[in-house]
C-alpha cells in the first residue's frame, strides 16, 4: 500500500517494527522527519514518529519494546490513546494511532479560497533600481545639512 498522503512515513509491517524497535528510535531521534507507519495486512495500525506534543503515557524504550503488541491493541481500541517513548530520561518517540488521510485536492480548494480572501500587496511607485534603492529601503529623507560652525 503506498504511503500518498503523508511520504514522510515509512510503511513497516508490526513484525518488522517489534524486531528493528531500537533502530526505528534511533533513526527517529537522528532525523526528525522521519516516522513509521505500522501496517498490520497492509492497514495503518498506527504511526511511531517524533512527538508533536506532551500528551500521552510515558513509557521507556524497553517497557515499549517488551509490550510492543499490548499497545498496539490498546491503540487498536482507542485511536486518541497515544504513549510517549523515553530513552535515557527524554522523549524519543511517540507512538499514536493512525492519522485521518488528508484529501491534497480539498486542501488545495482551501488554500486557493484564501489566497482570493488574501490579496498580495504590490509596491506602488517606480520600479526599484540601483539607483533609488535606499529610497526604497528608507523612504525619502531631506538631503542632510552641515553643521554650522561658530
């Protein structure tokens, strides 16, 4: 099953995940775009990529390694059940339910709906050159007068 929507994640089998578990933190760790979707008979199971906030359930590398498939049943169960993963007393990893695919074409409408809301503003005036462009940068100042001298 190809990954279309979000091609940060990497599709990996639950035996696969359980067997390569420390090498998929350290990776994580090492590369922040990196994540993996966990697919179990090519369906999203769930997502095990760098965290994005403080919630969920702390548990350490080894406890998740060692009830690796119990979590993977309680997220099964409870897709907003999240657990944050620690390796050596900080946040590595979090392991969520899958995310809702998002429809690129929907967002593209949305995008092009606020881009009409939104105009850009153009600069009014000549073309900027090498000649006016601290005008441009500073606005037109009164030429500077010398110091009278007593």
């Amino acid at each position: 099953m190809e990954n279309m929507f979000q091609p940060w994640l990497e599709d990996i089998s639950v035996s696969e995940a359980r067997r390569r578990f420390s090498e998929l933190l350290r990776r994580i760790e090492a590369d922040p775009t990196r994540g993996y979707r966990i697919l179990r008979r090519d369906e999203p199971v769930a997502e095990l990529r760098r965290p994005r906030d403080g919630r969920g359930r702390l548990r350490s590398a080894t406890d998740a390694r060692r009830q690796f498939s119990s979590l993977l049943l309680r997220i099964d169960r409870n897709p907003d059940a999240g657990y944050r993963i620690r390796v050596y007393n900080r946040v590595a990893a979090e392991l969520c339910g899958p995310q809702p695919e998002i429809n690129s074409g929907a967002a593209l409408l949305r995008l092009a709906d606020w881009a009409k809301r939104h105009p850009v503003r153009r600069h009014k005036g000549p073309p900027v050159t090498s000649e006016n462009y601290k005008e441009f940068l500073y606005g037109h100042w009164p030429p500077r007068r010398s110091r009278r001298r007593s």
